[in-house]
C-alpha cells in the first residue's frame, strides 16, 4: 500500500510531468543539518549542454533578441525591420530549435550533458522549416495560404505542427500536451461531436495548414505578446537574478522585518514576492528563497506545514504582484487590446490585498504563539543591504518610470537590462566575468525556449476555437445555464478555472479561459479587466490548493513535511485569495476602475476586511488579543469571518443591499463578536 505522502507525490508527479521531474523528497534530518538543500538543479528538466552546442545555444540566443531589439526599436539593421509574420516565425524557429537541445525527451535525460542525435536532427528540422515560412512569408500573406496553402507548404505545415506538439510535451508536460493534441486535430471532428461543443468542420490538411499560416492560432495572440513584449520581460528578469538581485532582495527583507515576531516567515513574504515578481514561475521561486525562508522559519518556531505553507502563498503571490508579474499579464494585454501598464496598475491593490492578509495571518500565527523574530547577528544592516544593492531598486525606478510615464511597456525592460548590465559591470564586487555573462545567456535562452514551446501549443487551441466558431457556442451556452444570475456564473466561472489550473500552466490555463469564458462573463455586464484577472486569479489557486497544490508540494519537500498538511496550511494562509477575485470582478473600483471616490470609499473597507478575515482565521486580532479554542470562540471567530466578508463585499442588488448598508451590518457583526469574546474572557477567568 501507498502512504498517502507518496501517493499525493505521485499524483502531483502524473499532473505536473514536465514541471516537476527528478523533485525529491527530502527527509526532516537532511533539511534541518544542511547537508542537503533542494535547489533548481533538483527539478530542472533540462540538461547542460557543453562544447560546440553550448555556443549555438548562446549565439542563437543572442541573434534572437537583437533581433527582437531590431524590431521593437526599428533599427533596420541590414536594411530592414521584417514582416510581422516573418519575425514571429524567426523566433518560433529558433527557440523551437533550441528547446530541442536542452530539454530531453524524459527527465531521465535531464541528467546526461551529451545531445542525443535525434534531438539535433529535430533541433535542425525546427530551423529548416521555420526558415521555409520566413522566406515565404509575403508571398503566404498576398496568396491567402492560410486558406489555400500550396504542397510544399501543406507538408511543411504537418512538420511544423509534430515540432510544436513534442516541444510542448517535452516542456509543459503530458497534460497539457493530450489537451493540445486534442484541440488542434478538433477542427477534424468538430460537427461529430455533441450539441454543446459541436462546430464547422475542416479537412485535416486546411486545419493544420491554419494552424500554422494564420495569424489566429500558433502565430496568434499569444506569440505576438511573446514577440512584442514577453521578450524584454525575460531577459530583464534573468539579468536581475544573475547580477545578485535576488540575493539583494532578500537581504532588504530581512533587515527591514526579520527582527520583528514572525520575521523570518515576513522575510519569505517580501523576498518571494519580489522574486515572483521577476521569474514569473512558482515552483523555481519556491526552491530559490525557500531554502532559505523554510529553514529560518523552523528555527524561529513555525511548525513544518506553516513553514512550507507560508512560501507556497509568498511564491504564488508573487506572480501577482507588479511591475512584472509572469507571462500571463503580457498575453492578457494582448487580449484585451490594451498597454501592459494598464494592467500591472489594476493588479497592484489586488495583490496588495492578498499580501497584506498574509502578512496579518502570520504576525497573528506568530503572536498567538509567542514566537520570537530572527537574531541580530541573522539579520544585515539595511544602511549596507543598500549601499551594496541601491542599483537594482534604481533600475526597477527606471523600468517603472519608463512604463508609466512614456508609455513604452515594450521597450522599458531593455532599457532597464542595458542600464543594470553597465552599473553592475561598473562595480569590481559585482561585475560579470565571461563565465558569469554566458551563463546569463544561457539562462535567458532556456526561458525562452521554454515559454515559446509552450505559447506554440497553447496557441493551436485558440486556433481550434477560432476555425471552427465554438467560442461563440460555448458563451451562449454558458449564458442559458446560469440565467440572470451573476453570481452562478462567476462561480461556474471559479471551478472551471481551478480545475484547468491544476493540468496545465497559469498562462495556457489563461489563454483557453480567456476564449473560452471570459466572453460570457463580459456579456453578462461585468467589465473586461476585471473578468480576466478573475480568471488569471483562480488559474493560480491551484498552487496553493490540494490534491494538486504544486506549489505547496514543492516547499513540503523542503521542510520535510506532508504535502497534504503542507497543502492546508497554504489554503489558509492564502484564504483571502479565494474571495479577492469575487469582490474586484462585482466591484471593478477595487482594481482601479472607477472614480477616485469610489477607489478611496473601497479601499478604506478593503484592508480592514481582509485584516478582520485573517486575524480570524488564525484566531488572534491585533490590539484584542488572542481568542479562545473552544467552541464559543469559534463561533466568535466565524461572527469575525463574516464580517471581514461583508466589510469587502461590494453589496448586494439582489438584496437591495448597498455597501454602506453591508458595512453597518459588518460592523454590528464585528462590534459582536468582539463583545461576546469579552464575556467569555471574564467567565473563564471568573
């Protein structure tokens, strides 16, 4: 028989391969000594290439965002700027052929540094064929191949399909893939299928075809926010890492809260979310700062499931949190049509709510409990955390600055990496070597190639949907089954998000909702913004959520922990992300959209909600003191809960509730269970 520990590491394994191979699972004895720490190299799935493949890596990588830098900016080096098509295919090409080089065919092989032939055959066919379409990528716009593809091209196109598919197995893993496989031979079988999702058929050769000639599927929406925004993201996110930018902001956190009760899990708070913030990935978060945050989190007296729970919600957070937020925010730009800056302003006060609960659930946890912050001797001095890294929050001034004020979210991050790259190698105790500088390119190569695997796939079931019109299907029916109400639909809208995040990453969990539902939860009334950080928000619930709670799996190992309890702790930790998501998408001024007096009015409601529902969640408010364990304090805990909810909650039309209403109601429900606790205080100590 299973334990159940390695049962759930076996489903986490089947739902995640590709994400999570090799992971180990670490014992108590080698955390607590330190003579085995997880890092990235225990799950990474892709090998070291050494030799002469290692400088095709780095050149191609190179010759990618120059030429990416020649196509944002309109240098026309050599003369030109290509066609859009043709630049889309240049990148598909390469990154394509660089996947095929670092990522194995199993993760058995993620050990090995030798390229097998096969994959270098593969490596070459992705490069021979894209450069087919980029040579004739104005002849396929002014002929309509898309529609009437010729034989070469057709067969070309067959090949292209098979690369895209493997490359996406190899790196998003099996789910993901057989969704993909699916979905782009759908348009085959489309009207063979039942009522609800039936659709136009097409031939199997003028699908595929599609898939790759047009501008809608493969080489769509989510290839062109790689190609016209993700790229500079990336490479700034790999330059901050590699310059010590991680280690800075961990250092900032630790003199600014690592004294106070609870630092060390504060720490992991402020640490993860600047580094989730950059990296765009939960699982590599968990395992950069966790090694350090769970470790010091133990010693401070956080239990093992607390410990592990508390970097699951700190990393996953982070992917929420702007300037830079993921992939995910890129593509939704695209989407919606609108500048990426847009989009990280209306994320900010979400993600602030959401670590701000966190923040008080822990100082709460650690309150309740006596638990003291890290020693002097643990915690640097910020005067010299500053004077050694004051560079890396000048360039994140810039990026920010660029962004916001000329409006140029695309060429920002460029502007910020070249700025970092000079002052870093200005400094002799930060400057870069040789090694250090291919070593970022290599890394900055690997993420791409990673990404583009994937957006590839993903773009083949948006590519489904647009060829075949079950889109507007879907909505309708949608629609009919929730009637009027909102509320049914958002929580329809909720569990189907949840279940697609725990098979697939945030970002193809969010480019199949946001065809998929997003349109009916637009037509409904509801605005645009707030639909789609709605379904990005609960994508991301499955981190933190069993039985597939990855995130929270990936930091049981590190504290040597049940992945189960591990996965608890989390849910509790990160509750108020579970609510969040409703109140912005009934009340878009939570998300900046709206007057400033209705901003402010939400605001002032917002935190001291979510202040109410973490402190009761964990049993101790702030400046009353700790609650009781028995069933009255429960009760007066749950009267706490409900009112946190009711403080946020942007009222109730069905009710004829409006919110000034629900907050006078919220308070009495506050003002209650606070007196009652106060009864029960003085008749236990009677």
């Amino acid at each position: 028989m299973l334990s159940g520990r390695r049962f759930f590491r076996y489903v986490s394994e089947f739902f995640h391969a590709g994400w999570v191979q090799g992971f180990p699972i670490m014992t108590s004895a080698e955390n607590e000594t330190g003579n085995r720490a997880p890092s990235m190299t225990d799950v990474v799935k892709y090998r070291t290439i050494e030799g002469p493949l290692r400088a095709f890596f780095v050149v191609m990588t190179l010759a990618a965002v120059l030429l990416s830098i020649n196509q944002l900016f309109n240098l026309q080096l050599l003369g030109y700027v290509l066609l859009d098509n043709r630049y889309l295919y240049a990148l598909a090409g390469i990154f394509l052929s660089l996947s095929y080089l670092v990522f194995p065919l199993t993760g058995k092989g993620a050990a090995a540094g030798t390229v097998p032939w096969y994959d270098i055959v593969l490596s070459a066919a992705s490069l021979g064929v894209a450069g087919y379409f980029v040579w004739t990528g104005e002849q396929a716009l002014s002929s309509g191949w898309e529609y009437a593809a010729p034989q070469t091209a057709m067969i070309l196109s067959f090949m292209f399909w098979g690369l895209i598919l493997e490359a996406t197995r190899r790196t998003g893993g099996l789910i993901i893939f057989a969704i993909v496989l699916v979905f782009s031979l759908y348009p085959a079988f489309a009207d063979k299928v039942p009522g609800p999702i039936s659709g136009f058929p097409l031939p199997l050769e003028d699908a595929i075809a599609f898939h790759i000639l047009s501008s809608e599927s493969s080489f769509g929406i989510p290839m062109r926010a790689f190609g016209e925004l993700v790229v500079g993201f990336i490479v700034f996110g790999a330059a901050l890492q590699q310059t010590g930018g991680g280690r800075f902001f961990n250092d900032l956190a630790l003199s600014l809260v690592g004294r106070f009760r609870g630092g060390a899990a504060k720490v992991a708070i402020f640490a993860s979310g600047f580094m989730g913030s950059m990296s765009g990935s939960v699982i590599s978060n968990v395992l950069t700062t966790g090694v350090v945050s769970i470790p010091a989190m133990r010693r401070t007296g956080f239990s093992r499931p607390y410990a592990a729970g508390t970097e699951a919600c700190a990393s996953t957070g982070g992917v929420l949190m702007p300037p830079v937020m993921g992939t995910t925010a890129f593509v939704m730009a695209s989407f919606l049509g609108i500048p990426y800056i847009e989009i990280a302003m209306a994320a900010a006060l979400p993600s602030m709510l959401y670590y701000f609960g966190l923040f008080v659930q822990l100082d709460s946890y650690a309150a309740r409990r006596g638990l003291k912050g890290l020693e002097r001797a643990e915690v640097p001095s910020l005067r010299e955390t500053f004077r050694e890294g004051w560079q890396y929050l000048f360039v994140f001034g810039v990026l920010i600055f660029v962004m916001v004020v000329f409006r140029q979210e695309t060429l920002a991050p460029f502007y910020a990496t070249a700025l970092l790259l000079v002052i870093n190698q200005a400094f002799p105790r930060t400057r870069l070597s040789l090694q250090g500088m291919t070593n970022l390119v290599l890394a900055i190569g690997r993420a791409l190639a990673e990404l583009v695997a994937v957006l590839l796939g993903v773009g083949l079931i948006v590519g489904a949907f647009s060829a075949t019109g079950l889109a507007g299907t879907l909505v309708n029916d949608l629609l009919f089954i929730a009637g009027d109400a909102t509320i049914v639909l958002l929580v329809m809208g909720a569990i189907t998000s949840f279940i697609f995040g725990m098979g697939m990453t945030v970002t193809a969990c969010y480019i199949f909702l946001a065809i998929v539902l997003a349109p009916a939860l637009t037509q409904a009334g509801l605005n645009p913004l707030a639909v789609h950080l709605f379904i990005m928000y609960w994508g991301m619930v499955s981190f933190i959520t069993p039985p597939v709670a990855l995130g929270a799996f990936a930091a049981a190992t590190i504290a040597g922990t049940g992945p189960i309890k591990a996965g608890i702790a989390a849910m509790r930790l990160g509750s108020v992300i579970y609510f969040v998501p409703f109140f912005f998408v009934l009340n878009p001024a939570l998300i900046g959209q709206g007057t400033t007096a209705e901003v402010l009015l939400v605001l002032g409601t917002a935190f001291p909600g979510v202040w109410l529902i973490a402190s009761a969640t964990q049993g101790y408010l702030a400046f009353f003191g700790s609650f009781g364990d028995g069933w009255a304090s429960l009760v007066n805990r749950a009267l706490l809960f409900v009112g946190g909810i009711l403080l946020i909650f942007p009222g109730f039309e069905e009710f004829h509730l409006s919110q000034i209403e629900l907050t006078a109601i919220a308070l009495a429900m506050v003002g209650g269970s606070l007196l009652l606790e106060t009864g029960r205080r003085k008749m236990a100590a009677a």
